[in-house]
C-alpha cells in the first residue's frame, strides 16, 4: 500500500488534538443507543444487528436504519468498556485515523508519477473542526464506518490482479461500507473508477460486477430486516411536505452546511429546527440549489472528457454526497455538522485544487496554506 511521510505527520497532527476527545463524556442520544439494546449488551446473538433496525430497541420502533457493523462495533465496546466513555472514544478516534491513514494512501497511489497528491486537501478534511460532530459524538461513527470499508477496497484495487479478485475485493468494499451506513453506498462508483484506472476496462466491469452483487445482497438484508428493499426514513420530518417547500429546506441545510465549513472557529449548532431552516431566504437556498447542480454537472463533464477524471470524479461524488440532503427525497434528519463528513472526504482533490490556486494567485512566496493547515 502506498505510503508517505506526509501521511504519518498528518496522523500525528490528529493524534497531538485528541486529548479533549479521549477525556469526553457521552453526548446526545449516545446513551440512547447503547443502554437498553440488547444486541450492543451482548444479551442476544450478534447476528440480530443484522435482522433489525439500528434503532429497534426503542420505544418509538424502526427509524429506517439498517447499520448492522456500527451496532457491532458499539457491542465489541461494550464487551470491552462497559459504559465507559473512554473506550467508544478511543474507537472512535481509530476509525478517524484510519479513513485519514487509507484516503491518504489512496492519494499516493493514484498520483504516483503524477506529481503531487491533494495533501492540502486532505489536511482540511483529517483537521477541520465541524467533523468533530462525526468523531467525538459516538454514534456519529457511522459516518467512518461508512468511508473505512470503501476506502480499503479502494486500496486493494491499487495493484491490479486476476478478475475474479478484482470483484470480490470491490464486492466486500461496497456492502462494508453500505453496512456502517447507507452514504458508503456512493462507493458503488469509486470502486469501478479505481480498477479501471489501475487495470482497464475489463478490472473496471470486474469490480462492477461485484458491486452490483454487493448491492443485491445488502438489499436483500434490508428487505428481511425491514421489509424494504431501499433505504428510507420511517419518520421523516418532511414526508408530507410538498417538494418546493421540502427543496427550500434542503437548500436552507446546503447553505448552512457551506458557512459551517467555511467558518470553522464558530461553534456549530448540532441540530437545527424546522423555524430555523425556513427562516433562509428562498433566492438564497435557491442559488446553493443551483451551485451543486453545476458542481456536478462540471464534474461530470470533467470526468468524461477524461482530461483530470481524478479531479472530476472527486467533484461529482463530493457534490452527490450533499445532494443527499438536499431533500429530494425526504430524509429522517434534517441537519448535522457531521453531513460534511463524508463530502469532504471525497472532495479533497477540489478542494486541494482550490485552496493552491487561492495561494498561487494571491501569495505565492509565502507558505500560510500550510501554516494555516
């Protein structure tokens, strides 16, 4: 696997942060999902995280969620903490340092010979304090397990090899990554991308082969576990909300998202109401509407074009990853600092890209991008 100076400074850097995270209590409804759940407890078989919902052991039932590997790595805690915070604390940093260790790997792989890899980028992502809210917040590891899986696959599918391994490999990817949280399944298209870079055509319709396999078998969970085969919020907010009332909030959490990203330093609400989403102007949800149309139709376009479909496809997954909450399709949460997990995770070409045209236009002696970084 791939492997650079740069990568272990960046997990140092993270490391030399963690002090306060480890120190942590429980947050929100950490509580809520380890007490009373007797699969976390250990009190049934491991295999019924896979026969229910993620939330079954509460009072109010099935909330849509089929994450079976995030209940058992909650249970793997509890066998070893009990209920000490301290332990899910620890996990949780593990898995950051992990997506951080394995994106940057990727990184390195891809732009071996190719001059450099999105280092700025990534250091935004490994650092930025809004995904705090995935990272400290316990149950918000999904968000990791989510991206782990995935990029692992993803490394794998570095060196190329037979077809058969190329779709197995591709196959266990996906369905880790759909497992740990429903966002891994936009590693469907990562994974294909990444063969075909390294191995042709024929490694990229192996590993698209295996993902259409991965993809039928976690639907298939889904269905026994729940009764259906997609995801779906049982207890959407906006489920009988009329689609341009429903567009109008999800440009209103688009547009929070981007200040919470651009305004790191500012404590982020973690949950934001109905009154507070409305409150955005309609031009204004409306025109972040119309930027993430056009980010994916730029990286669309850049990814068939085929002159940087690194950079493309970076920019079309990071746009399809917020697009998710844009509530086209209503969904059970309306607003998280931890939303920008896994978007920033794909999009840390562009924003590397970015940022050292910022530098190169308006300081190009001067080294304050990674200063500040």
């Amino acid at each position: 696997m791939p492997q650079s100076p740069l990568i272990r400074l960046l997990l140092l850097t993270c490391l030399v942060w963690s002090g306060g995270l480890l120190r942590g209590g429980f947050a929100l409804d950490d509580l809520e999902v380890l007490r009373g759940n007797p699969v976390v407890q250990g009190d049934v078989s491991w295999r019924v995280a896979f026969q229910q919902d993620y939330w079954a052991h509460q009072p109010a039932g099935s909330a849509g969620h089929f994450r079976p590997l995030a209940t058992l790595s909650l249970r793997w805690d509890h066998r070893l903490w009990g209920l000490e915070p301290f332990g899910y604390h620890l996990t949780n940093l593990l898995l950051h340092l992990g997506v951080v260790a394995l994106a940057g790997s990727l990184l390195a792989g891809l732009w071996t010979g190719r001059g450099r890899a999105a280092w700025l980028g990534l250091t935004v992502f490994a650092l930025h304090p809004a995904l705090c809210d995935s990272v400290v917040w316990i149950s918000g590891r999904t968000s990791m397990l989510s991206a782990l899986p995935g990029l692992l696959g993803a490394c794998w599918l570095l060196r190329s090899g037979p077809a058969w391994r190329t779709a197995c490999i591709a196959g266990l990817a996906l369905a880790g990554s759909i497992l740990g949280k429903e966002d891994g399944v936009l590693f469907a298209l990562i994974l294909p991308l990444i063969a075909g870079r390294t191995g042709g055509r024929r490694s990229a319709g192996a590993a698209g082969l295996g993902v259409l396999v991965a993809l039928a078998v976690c639907a298939w969970l889904r269905h026994l576990a729940l009764g259906q085969w997609m995801p779906a919020a049982t207890h959407a907010p906006l489920a009988e909300v009329a689609l341009p009332e429903r567009l109008h909030l999800g440009g209103s959490v688009l547009w929070r998202l981007l200040t919470t990203f651009l305004t790191p330093f500012r404590p982020a609400t973690p949950q934001v109401g109905l009154e507070a989403l409305a409150a955005t102007p309609v031009v204004l949800a409306g025109a972040t509407l119309m930027a993430l149309a056009g980010s994916c139709a730029a990286g669309l376009r850049a990814l068939l074009r085929g002159r940087e479909p690194a950079l493309g496809a970076s920019l079309l997954l990071s746009s399809l990853a917020l697009l998710v909450h844009a509530q086209l399709i209503p969904s059970g949460e309306l607003f998280g600092p931890r939303f920008l997990y896994l978007p920033l995770l794909l999009g840390v070409i562009p924003m590397d890209r970015a940022l050292r045209g910022i530098h190169a236009r308006c300081a190009p002696q001067k080294p304050w991008p990674w200063v500040l970084a």
